[in-house]
C-alpha cells in the first residue's frame, strides 16, 4: 500500500488561499466571485493592516474597479490573486532590501 505524503508547505499555502477566498465568496450568492462588499469584507479582516493605514477612504473602491478585469463587478479567482500576488512582491522587495542594508 502506498503511503500518502502530507501536503508541502506550498500545497498548503495555495489551500489556504483557496479556502479564504472561498470563505469570502458567495455570501451575496455567487461563491465562485468576490462581490464588492464581499471584497470589502475581505480586505478589512484579511489585510487589516494595510486597509487601517489608508487615508483615502475611496482607496478600496478603486482597487475594485482596477482588479475586477472583465467589469463584471465582482472578483473571480484569478483577479482574486492579483493583489495577492503583488502584495508577496511588495513583501519580498522590503525584505530583500531590508536584508541587504544589514550588511
């Protein structure tokens, strides 16, 4: 019998993406989008910090309109992935910079 391996540290992480996105999704009735208060929602519990060091109260709004791709209003998986994907570069640079002024 084969031994089923545990998932890998990126399997996981990629789960859990998955997982937020979904517990965001569909409470306006679509759990395959984003509506724009779902969005909301999820900025303001997810990312938290980043939504409670913005001055521009307008700042989610056009995020929104910028990400939702095929202006349906609404966020699908992929336009989903976006801003986290650039939210890791951001991260990355930071610490990629961070680390090379220690030296």
């Amino acid at each position: 019998m084969a031994k089923i391996s545990s998932p890998t540290e990126t399997e996981r992480c990629i789960e859990s993406l998955i997982a937020v996105f979904q517990r965001h999704a569909g409470r306006d009735g679509n759990n395959c989008k984003l509506s724009k208060a779902e969005f909301l929602i999820f900025m303001n519990t997810e990312l938290g910090a980043f939504t409670k060091n913005q001055k521009d109260p307008g700042v989610l709004d056009r995020m929104m309109k910028k990400l939702d791709l095929d202006s349906d209003g609404q966020l699908d998986f992929q336009e989903f992935l976006n801003p986290i994907g650039g939210l890791a570069l951001a991260c990355h640079d930071s610490f990629i910079k961070s680390t090379s002024s220690q030296k």
